[in-house]
C-alpha cells in the first residue's frame, strides 16, 4: 500500500506584503501529480491547511480543487486533520459533503467519522472518535489509521476525557494511543499515527520552530515525546515544523513531511518535500522522501555595492529576496529606485552603514544642554556650512517668541 503524506500547506499565507497564492497553486498542482505518477492509495495531510482561521476565498477555493483532485474521483482516501493556525470547526463543517468525495476531515480530536462506503471506491469499515480503519478493494488488507488534529493541552485534556485534569500531556496522548492501538491495530493491517503537535525525541536536540510560525512549544509544556507513540504505528505522519526530519525515538520512522514552500527566511535553502511510504502488514515500511520544485527560492543576500546588488538581482528573477546593503552612507532615493526596478520579488532591504573612527571624530557633536537659539545655529551650520545672519536669527526669534505667547 502506498502512502503519500503531506502538510503544513499554509494556503493563504504571505510572505509579509507578498502573496504566494500563485506559488501554491502550482505546488498544489505538483503535489497531485506526484500522487497519480506514484500511484498513491492514500493521501494525509498533517495540520494547517490554511494560514489562518479565517483564510480568503481563494485559499479555500484552492484547498477544495486540491482535495478532490487528490482523490481520483473518491477512489483514493484523503485524511486532512486540522493544525494549530487551522479552524477546527471550519475543517469539520463540509464533512458531510466532502465524505461522499472520498475526503475525511478531523477538526478536533473527539470527531467520529462514520462507516460509509464510497460507490466505485473505498469502505471506511470501523470508526471510532479519533481512528478509522479502511478498507480499499484492491487490497486483501485495510489500513488503520489514528488521527489526532491540534488541540492546546487542555482541549486535549477535555475532548480525550482525561479523568485527571491534572494528568501530563504526554501521559494522556500515550493513554489514548494505546488503547485505540490496542483495541484495532493487530498484524493483519498498515498502521498509521498522524498529528499536529510538536514532538521530539525524548534526550534529543530541540527542533526550532519556524520564523512566523505560532509556536507549540512554550518552556516545555507541549512538547510531545515519540515515546508516547504505541508500538503498533508502523509509520507516524506529522505536521507543524517545515523542515524534512525523522525525529527519530521510536522503532517505527516518525517523519515531519516538511511544508511545500518556504514560508520564512529562516527556511532560505531547504528542499521541500512530499514522503511517500511503502508499507504491508507487519514489516517495516519503507518511506521516500520526494523532493518538491515548485515556487519562488528564497534567498538571504548581502552585497557591499549597489551594481552588484542589482546584477545578481537581474540574473534572479524568480526568487524572493532579503537583501542586506552594507555602505558608507545612507541609501539614496535613486539607489532605492534601481534596486526595486531591477526585481519583484524584495521582500525586505537592511541598510547597514558603516561609520569609521575617523569620521565619527570628524562629526561635529551638538551640545543639548545649550537652549533652542543655539540649537538652531547648529543646525543651520550643519545644513548649510555656514552660521545663520542676524536677520534670519531675528525671525527665528520672532517665531520662537509667537509659539511661546500663543502657549
């Protein structure tokens, strides 16, 4: 049975003022693609589908065409689980209609998918809150899977029916796991875990969140540990960091798929990625990491010459850009002007300006102890090399004196 798993679509998202919906419509595109080229049985997708609760039209519209597509006309089982930027109740809402295309959303961890059979395709034979097995007919075997979208650690706490509200996050996900693994997930299937939570490898390196993501992890309260994963799952799809990584800390692979673009610069020079895995009951799965070639590259940039800022600006055009000038004096307006004419895709400028030891001792210092006439002069011999004559003292005096009656 082949498995593609995806996630952390973000549809919708910006990369500050850029809008990288035209980006994800091709991504998307290629994503289907790789799943009829691959002959993909099933598809997950693993958390935040859009960038935010209330994404535009145009990222929903995108979702739905990119959903359908997915399932070869209800014969492939899409599961999409809703992420921490996701509405849990707007993943929820189109079930009903969406079941009949062959896609099955989890919104919130205590959704129940009922036992349905999709004409000419797949029979969802058992179904409990959080778990579905299905079956598809040109296998002798189903597939298991456990689904648990986000949640904080108190709506799991609640939707799971933790007896102790007090119980740990780690202890109630292992709970819950095992007993749905326990009660369905024999030998005689493939056994599927998928989430959207931040998890790690109990004593390994702290995985970083992405820039601009919101973020999981606060000290180490919802930090979920691999170990809580039931030894049943043959294979864990997650979702929530960006970057292509088996965690590791289980006997079974627990992979983030990583998102299909770079969505912060902090991703610059990463290989996006769809898995795609391989697995028959009892036995080890084999898992592919397909690499994704769609979208804008991201690039961080530092020139110290504004010509060759803009040549290499010219010999990439299609990339987003956060570029760093490093000079002796301020941008110009020109300078400005030339950069931005030269490329659509800037997304940020950081002027840096060098100031050397022997032109801050040449800078004049201005005393802001003295009062506003000498104030004045400074500025108008610092603007205009030269003092100001005594008419135009007597006018700023007059001004001066205006302001003050009128307070």
């Amino acid at each position: 049975m082949r498995i593609l798993h995806t996630a952390d679509w973000h549809l919708g998202k910006k990369l500050d003022h850029f809008s990288r919906l035209e980006e994800q419509k091709i991504v998307m595109n290629e994503i289907c693609e790789i799943a009829d080229h691959q002959n993909a049985d099933v598809i997950v997708v693993a958390g935040d589908l859009f960038d935010t609760f209330n994404p535009p039209v145009e990222a929903i519209d995108l979702l739905f065409k990119t959903l359908k597509r997915l399932t070869n006309n209800g014969k492939r089982p899409v599961i999409a689980i809703a992420g921490n930027h996701d509405s849990p109740d707007r993943i929820d809402a189109p079930n009903p209609l969406a079941l009949e295309c062959g896609i099955l959303f989890v919104g919130n961890p205590d959704v129940r998918i009922p036992i349905i059979s999709i004409e000419n395709g797949f029979e969802i034979t058992q179904s409990e809150n959080g778990f579905i097995e299905i079956k598809l007919p040109h296998y002798d075997f189903p597939i298991r899977i456990i689904a648990t979208p986000y949640a904080n650690e108190m709506r799991l706490k609640t939707y799971l029916g933790a007896e102790n509200k007090e119980d740990q996050l780690n202890q109630l996900l292992h709970n819950s796991w095992a007993v749905l693994a326990d009660k369905y997930c024999d030998e005689k299937g493939v056994n599927i875990l998928t989430t959207h939570l931040y998890m790690l490898k109990r004593g390994g390196e702290i995985l970083e969140e992405p820039d601009g993501e919101k973020p999981l992890r606060i000290g180490n309260a919802d930090v979920v540990y691999t170990d809580c994963i039931p030894h049943q799952m043959q294979y864990t799809a997650l979702g929530h960091l960006h970057r292509f990584q088996n965690v590791g800390g289980h006997p079974n692979p627990v992979v983030y798929s990583s998102s299909p673009l770079s969505y912060s610069f902090s991703e610059a020079g990463q290989e996006k990625k769809v898995v795609l895995i391989e697995a028959q009951p009892n036995k080890e799965v084999k898992f592919t990491a397909i690499p994704l070639q769609s979208g804008r590259v991201l690039h961080r940039k530092r020139f110290d010459s504004i010509d060759l800022a803009v040549e290499w600006l010219l010999a990439n055009p299609y990339s987003l850009v956060e570029l760093t000038l490093v000079s002796d004096t301020f941008l110009t307006t020109q300078d400005l002007r030339k950069i931005h004419e030269s490329h659509d895709g800037i997304i940020f400028i950081i002027p840096i300006v060098n100031k050397s030891d022997t032109a801050e001792s040449d800078t004049p210092r201005v005393n802001l102890e003295q009062d506003i006439q000498g104030l004045f002069k400074d500025y108008f011999v610092a603007k205009h090399k030269q003092e100001p004559n005594d008419e135009l003292l007597d006018l700023f005096n007059e001004i001066i004196g205006t302001q003050t009656k009128n307070d």
